[in-house]
C-alpha cells in the first residue's frame, strides 16, 4: 500500500482499489473474515499474497470463510468446502471428501460433477436424499461408495 498511499481514491486502479478495501477490512483485526471474491481485480502475486495472508490467519485461529468460483485458491487455503447452488447446500466436507464424493481428481471438476447432479436432480422433480454426516440438497447419491463427511463442526471454515 506504500507505494499508492497518498494518492486519491479515483486515481487508484483496480487492483489497487481491492488491496486497500482488505487492508480496511483486516485493520481492526476481527475475529472472523468473510470474504467475498477478494483476490477480483489482483494480479497474480498480488493473490498469492493475500490468500498467504488468510491461510496465515486461519493457521492462527481466525474464521476465514472465502467466496469465491475460483476453485484453486479453496485448494490454496480451504480446509473444508461448501457447495450452493441456488441458494441451497449441496456438499459440504472437507475437500478429498467433496472431491471423492464427485468421482472427480480435482476440486473444480468436484463443482462442477456435483452441480449436473443437483441439475440433473431439480430436472427430474425435487431433492435427493442426503447420506449420514452429509448436508445434501437437490443431489442424487454418488455412483462410488464413498460420499463427502462433513457435520460442519469445529475447525476453520470455507
């Protein structure tokens, strides 16, 4: 931020804009982080550090809970991960869980498997049922035996 400090705000770029709405989100240190698509409009190693920064504060004890479409940075710095689709969950656990339960390798193609499920499952006329441990909506179940765990208790969140 020293390097833009003391210019005016419609001066700054994008990128620019987006580091100084963390720095003002982080500097009263708050208990919890959520954040939505914080790395929008960063640079690539601009993103690296920010998303060093909240796994950085997670690894302290801090809640970071992250939105974002962007499935490499969950990898990144995510211990668990929620899936929504229309305002509804439809996998929760941690990721080897979500990715498992998908079939798929990695967590991207994970989203996506399990979003042609809840689709596949709103087409043919209402919720699927959800396995033990498991909060499930909309979702018919795995084709493999293993499903994604997840109470959604303890540790840090998405």
């Amino acid at each position: 931020l020293d390097a833009f400090i003391d210019q005016r705000a419609e001066t700054l770029s994008t990128g620019q804009k987006q580091r100084v709405s963390l720095a003002r989100a982080v500097l009263h240190d708050p208990p919890a982080l959520i954040l939505d698509e914080p790395t929008s409009g960063l640079d690539i190693l601009a993103a690296r550090d920010i998303l060093a920064f909240f796994r950085a504060e997670a690894d302290h004890g801090k809640a970071v809970i992250l939105s974002t479409h962007i499935m490499a940075e969950v990898e990144l710095i995510a211990d668990r991960a929620v899936v929504l689709h229309h305002g509804r969950v439809i996998v929760q656990g941690d990721l080897d869980a979500v990715r498992a339960g998908s079939g798929e390798a990695t967590l991207s193609r994970a989203f996506l498997a399990w979003l042609d499920r809840a689709e596949a499952a709103n087409a043919a006329g209402g919720p699927a049922g959800a396995g033990p441990g498991l909060a499930l909506s909309s979702v018919p179940p795995a084709p493999t035996g293993s499903r994604p765990a997840g109470t959604g208790q303890g540790g840090r969140d998405e």
